[in-house]
C-alpha cells in the first residue's frame, strides 16, 4: 500500500499549480477552470484520507464536493457570459469598473 | 497528471488549457480507482470531464476567444512573486504532510470490507440514511444554480 504522504503530496502540487493558474492568467475561463484544479486536488486529498482511515465519510464529501463544484462552474460560466455580453472582454485586466 | 496539470495553465490557447484539463481529470479518475474509489471515478469521469469541461468548451468555443488573448503583457513582476508565493505554498504544505504521521481511529470500512459489498452499495447506502440531509440540500443546491444560470441568461437582467 502506497504512503498516503505521497497522494497529499500530489494533491498540494496540483493545489498550488491551480493557485498559480488563478494568478498568472488573465483569461476569466481559464481562471475558472484553475479554480476546478483546486477543488479537485482537495477531492484527491480527502479520497486517500478515505483509504487510510477506513472510512467512506471522505467519498460521500468527494459527491458532495463535485455536485457543488458543477453547480458553480454553470452559474459562474452564466456570471462570464453576461459580463462579456456587457463589456465585450473576459480579459480580467481590463474589468476594472469598481477601481477608485 | 502533474505535467498536464502544468500544462493548463502554460498554454495560450484556452482550448488547449481545457482539454489538458480533461487530461487531468481522467489521471484523477484512474488515482482514484486505485485508491479503492470505484463510484468516485466513475462520477468524476461522467461530471467533471464529460459535463463541465464540455460546458466550459462550449462557453470558451461560444464566447471566440481569441489565440493570443491570454498573452502577458510585462506583468512579469507580478508573475515571478507568484511562483515564489506558490513555491513557498507548496513547500510549507508538503513539509506539514511528510513531517506527522496521520493515525486515527480507523473506520469499519476497510478495502476488503468495502470490495466484497461493492463500492457504490456502500456509498448508496450511507447517502440515504446518515447523510440524507446534505443530498437532499445537494439537491435544492442544484435547483438554485439550475435558476441562477436560465436568469442570468436573459436578455434584460
């Protein structure tokens, strides 16, 4: 049986590219999509916890976390779309209406 | 998985960055079933890559994203104390993970258990007696995202 230290060490690497993602990029989707790495390294973290403990608690918050996970990624991409439809740009730079 | 994961974020082009997310997501699902989570990947499998990054193409495709439009522009400050912030992240949590040992009371469900019942039955049959109040708010959750995005579509808000 694999370490479990090994799969957290997967899970916070890809947390911390995903982090890197929301910052670098300036792109809203892609921004996005970053954000759906991160919530998906915690997925890995909490099903090896699952395995190490015996316990299926982890894997019924995994199905809990990707049901939300979707229902924020259709509202969010809605938020995307009626912000293009308005500014005619997703490029976060220049959405900068509430600047002082 | 790693590499990919790198990758989405590396690329230009959005619609690169997206499928090397599918990418990621089906190496998710392939870690997840051998960590004994036959229902997680499946589900992974089915949501994430077959229905959300197939919403996210959409949008990308539906909103015409140009090629170049997620190039820096001399923002290369900002870029390198954020990979310094994301390597000191990392570093910081992996040091916290590798140091302690992680004992606990274990559970009944150990993987022999698990396998000769069958992974969904398992996970079935805790959804609807312990945690049948999260899946039922799960499921006025969804109803309020399924609202959110038909009125957020609407012509005059």
């Amino acid at each position: 049986m694999v370490p479990i230290s090994y799969y957290l060490i997967v899970s916070v690497v890809l947390f911390s590219i995903g982090v890197l993602g929301v910052f670098t990029r300036r792109n809203a989707i892609v921004i996005f999509m970053c954000i759906e790495l991160m919530l998906n390294a915690a997925n890995l973290a909490f099903i090896a916890f699952s395995r190490h403990l015996h316990s299926i608690d982890g894997q019924i918050f995994v199905f809990f976390v990707m049901a939300v996970a979707a229902a924020e990624a259709a509202v969010g991409l809605g938020i995307i779309i009626a912000l293009y439809r308005n500014k005619e740009t997703i490029n976060v730079d220049e959405i900068n209406i509430m600047k002082w | 998985m790693i590499l990919s994961a790198l990758m989405v974020i590396l690329r230009k082009n959005p619609v690169h960055s997206a499928l090397f997310l599918v990418v990621t997501f089906f190496c998710l699902a392939g870690l997840y079933l051998l960590l004994n989570a036959e229902f997680i990947a499946a589900i992974q499998v089915i949501v994430y890559a077959g229905a959300i990054m197939v919403l996210f193409l959409f949008v990308i495709m539906l909103l015409n994203v140009e090629k170049e439009v997620a190039a820096p522009s001399g923002h290369g400050f900002q870029k390198f104390w954020a990979l310094v912030l994301c390597v000191v992240v990392a570093v910081s949590l992996i040091s916290i993970m590798t140091i302690n040992v992680f004992t606990g009371e274990k559970g009944i469900y150990s993987p022999e258990m698990v396998n000769e019942v069958g992974n969904s039955e398992i996970i079935g049959r805790l959804l609807f007696t312990d945690f049948l109040l999260p899946f039922e708010i799960t499921s006025i959750l969804l109803l309020a995202a399924i609202i959110g995005a038909v009125i957020l579509s609407k012509k005059k808000l």
